[in-house]
C-alpha cells in the first residue's frame, strides 16, 4: 500500500470526476466515471446498484483511476493523476458516503441520492499501490 | 465499426481531455490522458515517442476512452462519454496532427510541439465500437 501524497489526496477529495477503469471478464477495460473521497487513506466511492464494475472487481481487484488537476505543466499540457491500486467490496453505508461526496461534487445543500428511501448499496474502497500521470504527485 | 453520433463527435472534437486506456501485457489497466481529434470517422491523437500505450496497442488493439461533457444529466450528474475501440498505429504525421490538435486544446496562436524540429512521431487511429457512459451518446 503506498501512502496518498498531499497534493494527490487535495486532487481526490475535491470535485474532480474521477474516470474508473476495471477488468471485463474478457480482458477488455470497462469505464466509468464516480465521485471519489478519502477515508482512512484508501479511496472510496460509493454505488447504489451491483454495478457491472463491482462483479469486475469481485473476480479482479485491480484498478485504476485517472483525475483531471488544474494545474499545467511547463509545456502547458494539463496535469493529472493516475492512480493504480487495488478495490474491495462493503455492502451498505452508500448513502451516506453520496451524500457527503454530494457536498464536495453538487454543493452544500444538496440531498443525494434524491430518493427518500435508497437501498443501502455498496462502498467500494481503493487502496493505492502507484501513482502517475503529469503533476507533482508523479515519480 | 460504428459511426460516430453527432454529439460525441462534438464532444471528441472539443477541448476535452481523453482519459485513454490500454491493457498491460500482465492484464492491468494502462491510463493516460491525451488530446483527441476526428478524422474520417475515426478517432486520432498523436504521439511522439513510442509510448507504453502504443507497444500495448500493438500487442492487443482494445482501447477505452472517456471524456467528461459539459451538460448535466436529470439528477444533477454530469455526461460523460465512453468509447470502446480498437487502436492500429501509424508511423509519421504527429506533429502535424499535434498542431492542428493544439489548436482546439490550447490555443488558436500556440505552436505545439514546442520544439523546433520535432520526430515524426506516430499517430493513433481508433475504430469505434460501442459507445457508452450518461448523455446522448449513450444507450
């Protein structure tokens, strides 16, 4: 496990969408975009349904996830980070992890999810094993 | 292979980053931002150096790539568009794709690459398969 350095984890708990890549059974990448946050040094994101990502993770743990930063380097491309790591599964606690991630990504006053009584749905938790891309957090 | 509809295509030839995925020869995802165009209906960036990304296109042509849109779906998420594909590599042509690129991305005035007499590089040329992800795009 490899500790998330500063400017990385400012990256992910602010409201930058962060691209999801796991493994099809087939070998070929599946992709979709979440709301990420920081607890306990591992990245979590929550989902209400069994999504197809989380079977992905169950038969494959390896992920990756890719963040767009702000900041340009000296050739004025855009910085981002990767991060390569490993996911694991815990049923229920989404909601509430939605709601918080809501404040950052939607705004203060925001309930999310917007359905009074959602299913208690799943918390995926990442912990990092490398980091990339173009920035301060890449080797 | 299948057309490109309208609104990704917009979105392709927009200033959005394309968050591009490979697979590693141990099955691991492989992520990097790029600079994306359209060409003949198929989707091209251009490269430099021989990239990681392209030594794994070579040895297996799935790609992925997603790109965030602008507009916001119905509960507040914002679109996003997916594209599975497959990748050939052809040498020459990137520092005039680059430049040409540069243009959407950076600037109407900036010359890119930055170097006065860059390699000819190789451009990567993608066949669209499926598209996925929340917008108009989507299924």
């Amino acid at each position: 496990m490899a500790e998330i350095p500063p400017a990385a984890r400012e990256l992910l708990e602010s409201d930058a969408l962060a691209h999801l890549v796991t493994i099809n059974p087939d070998g070929s990448p599946q992709v979709s975009i979440v709301w990420v946050g920081v607890e306990d040094d591992e990245i979590v994101c929550g989902h209400l349904p069994f999504h197809r990502k989380l079977r992905n993770i169950e038969r494959d743990p390896r992920v990756s996830l890719s963040l767009e930063g702000s900041g340009l380097n000296r050739i004025g491309l855009r910085e981002y980070l990767v991060v390569h790591g490993r996911g694991r599964i815990e049923e229920g606690g989404a909601p509430e992890l939605l709601q918080r991630l809501a404040h950052a990504y939607l705004g203060p006053d925001v309930k999310f999810p917007p359905m009074d009584d959602p299913p208690p749905g799943y918390v995926l938790r990442i912990t990092s094993e490398r980091f990339g891309g173009v920035g301060p957090w890449a080797k």
